[in-house]
C-alpha cells in the first residue's frame, strides 16, 4: 500500500517530542521526508520508511499537485 504523503500536511506522530509537541508539517519530500514540530520549529529528515512507522494520523492534508505535466519554461531561456 503506498502512503500519500503531501507538501503542506500536518501530520501526528506516536511519540511526544521532548518539547511537548505531537504535531508536525511536511516541508520535504524525496528520498527522506522532511518534518518540522509546529511548537519549536525543529526540523527533522526521516526515511520513508520510519516515517511511516511514526505516523500516527493526519491532521490536516495539504493542497493536491496538480495533475498535469510540468510547466515548462518559454522558448529562449
């Protein structure tokens, strides 16, 4: 089953971080998933992997990308 996973999502995770925040927003998508805790501002890269694991719920889900192809530039750039 693949997780869906979006730039912009709040997300809960099972453990507490030590300054007493669950939740977390997505700001990296790659290879490793990029977190941030909504209390501190600490930032985190995790495997997909652990990720996964940790993740307990979504609390808000981000904006769709759109469907298309890619934009491209204008001709001469």
């Amino acid at each position: 089953m693949v997780l869906e996973i979006r730039l912009g999502d709040v997300v809960r995770l099972r453990k507490i971080h030590p300054c007493g925040s669950f939740e977390w927003e997505v700001v990296r998508l790659g290879a490793d998933i990029g977190i941030r805790c909504l209390k501190c501002n600490r930032r985190v890269l995790l495997e997909r992997s652990v990720f996964r694991k940790r993740l307990k719920a979504f609390v808000v889900r981000g904006e769709e990308a759109p469907a298309g192809p890619p934009a491209s530039t204008p001709e001469g750039y």
